[in-house]
C-alpha cells in the first residue's frame, strides 16, 4: 500500500470522531445558557443575538452591514435591525463608507469597545478555567491545527475577512 493510501485509510477512519467532535462543540457554542454565562460574567446585560455582531464589528470593523451579514451567516435586514440596536445602545454606529457611498458601514463606540473588552476577560477566564489541565506544547497545537482546519475549510481564508484570521483563534 502507497503511504497516501495508509494516509486515506487513516483519514477515512478517523473522521466519524473528528465530525462528533465537531457537532459536540457546536452544540456546546450554540447553548443560550453559555451565552447568558458569558454575558454575566462581562457584568453586561445585551441580547444574545447582539453580542456576535458587537465582537465582530469591534475585531474587523469599519464593516459593510452586507458584509457582516454574511459573516455570520444571518440575512442583511435581520442583522440591519441588530445593528440598528446596538447603535441605539451606544455600542456601534453606523455611517457610509468613505470609499463607496452605497455601503452602509458599522463601527464600533468606546463604550462598545469597553463592552467587547469585558466579553474579551470574562471569555479569557472561562478558557483559562477550560485549558487548566492542559500542556503549553497541547494548547499549542490546538490553536495551530484549529487555525489550518478553519483555513482549509474556509477554502483559504477567514469567513469574516482576511483580518478574521487573525483573530477568529480568539472568539468563541
């Protein structure tokens, strides 16, 4: 046998547990109750549906509403009115683009950039509480591996733009 061959066999193995995985953290992600978690531990009382378009405006922002909406997989005039309300909270506001008039786009306030700062610590205190137990050389690897898996499945690039990638490995 061909070592791509072992290598296949080897992929094609392993990948029913690799895709359980993958369905055991999205289901993990997607619980309102982490959500309501992290959001009392920012000491911040916002719409769960907010707070992923705060942090994303906040990390790539100035961003197009289109843009945003695409991002995060929710169609234009449902996230329009999300981030409507998160410029009526003082988080966010919205202006057109100085490059292109036609584009609507959203950035981010300085007291949503002190909300995303407290997401961004009561996140840091969760995950230190999960990687506990973990090896440095361990953590390492997760964060390299997750970060090519993410490219690859991607097809190269960060869903939510080239400054995704560098921080995606961050957000939850």
């Amino acid at each position: 046998m061909t070592i791509d061959k072992l290598r296949n066999a080897h992929i094609r193995a392993e990948l029913p547990g690799l895709h359980r995985s993958l369905m055991d953290i999205a289901a993990a992600m997607n619980k309102p109750e982490r959500d309501q978690a992290l959001l009392a531990s920012a000491g911040l009382s916002l719409e769960r549906a907010l707070f992923p378009l705060l942090v994303s405006i906040e990390r790539l922002g100035p961003i197009g509403v289109v843009e945003l909406a695409s991002g995060v997989g929710r169609d234009y005039s449902t996230v329009s009115r999300q981030v409507a309300r998160l410029e009526e909270l003082g988080l966010v506001i919205r202006r057109g683009s100085p490059r292109d008039k036609r584009v609507n786009e959203a950035l981010i306030t300085p007291g949503g950039k002190e909300a995303t700062d407290a997401l961004d610590r009561a996140r840091e205190h969760m995950a230190m509480t999960l990687f506990s137990d973990w090896n440095s050389r361990d953590f390492d690897d997760l964060v390299r591996l997750l970060r090519k898996f993410a490219d690859g499945f991607g097809g190269g690039k960060s869903e939510m733009g080239e400054a995704g990638s560098e921080h995606h490995a961050n957000d939850t």
